[in-house]
C-alpha cells in the first residue's frame, strides 16, 4: 500500500473561492514550473495577476487552452487576458482538436491539482466542485509527462503573431470582457 498525502478541494457551498484560493497559492509557491491545463481561462483579476506574477518572478508558467471552445464567448473572454500573460513571460498553448475539458494544474512536478473545476467564475464562486490536491513528485511527474504529450497536439501562441490577430477578434475579445462575471 502507497499511501499519497492528498487533500479534497470542494466547492461545498456557492460562494465558496477554495479553488481560486488554490490557485493563488500554488502561482505564489511555484519555484520553477506550473503548468495549467483548462478549459476556460475566464479566471478572477487576482488569479490572473498571481500567474502574471510567477511568470515575472522566473516560474515557467504555461497553459494548454482549447482553440475550439464549446462557448465562443467564453473563448474570447479568455483570449482578452492572453496579451498581458503573454507580455509577463506566461506561454499559452491551444490544442488543435476538438474541445480540450481537462482541468489539472503542476507546481514544480510536486503538487498536482485535478477535478471538476474550471478558471471560470461558475466554478470559482457558483458551482459545487470537487478537486484533488495532491502532494507527490511520482504523480506531478506523470501529469508534466502527459501535459508535455498534449502539447504536441497543439499550438504555441507567439506575442508577436498574437499583436497582429485581426481586428474582428480584438473586438469581439474586448466586447466579451465587458461582459465578464464581476472579474
């Protein structure tokens, strides 16, 4: 018997931030790597600001996003907070196929961070969600080799090509934000 040291990460109640209290403690505590995987990267100011920050700081922080979203709304919702990651040293990655749903996230290839809830405002303060924090290098290992995997079924987002993406899609990201759920 292996015993893993692990903890539950529930959204037992609406209104309950635990998830978006995960993430801001793993982009504070990151020393080299942390790699999110997601759906939709519709996440609250202060989470964006703490993966821009790990990012300024050194940590390679890079997110595998989908470039086919089920929400076109909540895609350019999302790829309005792309320039600033971008500009703060972050990689994103989209994934060509079809929708990409995982929701996992690896700090250092120690902690490991997986379940139901998104980078979205229904999963940070309005769903009930479950996650599995888990403090082993065995698993974060795994899940970096299976993150570095996915990543050949995608493709990296550049600044440079990012600044020159047409113009419709610059307004349709701006108009998303307006749009955002209290970020």
């Amino acid at each position: 018997v292996v015993t893993i040291p692990c903890g539950m990460v529930a959204a037992d109640q609406p209104g309950a931030h635990h998830v978006a209290g995960v993430y801001l403690w793993m982009a504070a505590h990151a020393q080299e790597t942390l790699d999110i995987t997601d759906a939709y990267l519709v996440t609250p100011e202060p989470v964006v600001a703490a993966f821009e920050a790990a990012a300024r700081r050194g940590v390679r922080v890079r997110f595998l996003l989908p470039g086919n979203n089920n929400h076109p709304f909540a895609a350019a919702s999302a790829r309005c907070r792309y320039e600033r990651l971008l500009k703060s040293g972050a990689r994103i990655y989209e994934w060509r196929g079809m929708m990409v749903h995982a929701k996992t996230a690896v700090a250092d290839g120690a902690i490991t961070l997986v379940g139901s809830s998104n980078l979205d405002p229904l999963s940070m303060t309005r769903n009930y969600e479950l996650n599995l924090l888990i403090a082993d290098r065995t698993t974060g290992e795994a899940m970096r080799v299976m993150f570095e995997h996915d990543l050949h079924g995608a493709r990296e987002i550049h600044p440079e090509q990012w600044a020159r993406r047409p113009l419709w899609h610059k307004a349709a990201e701006w108009a998303a934000r307006l749009f955002d759920d209290n970020l």
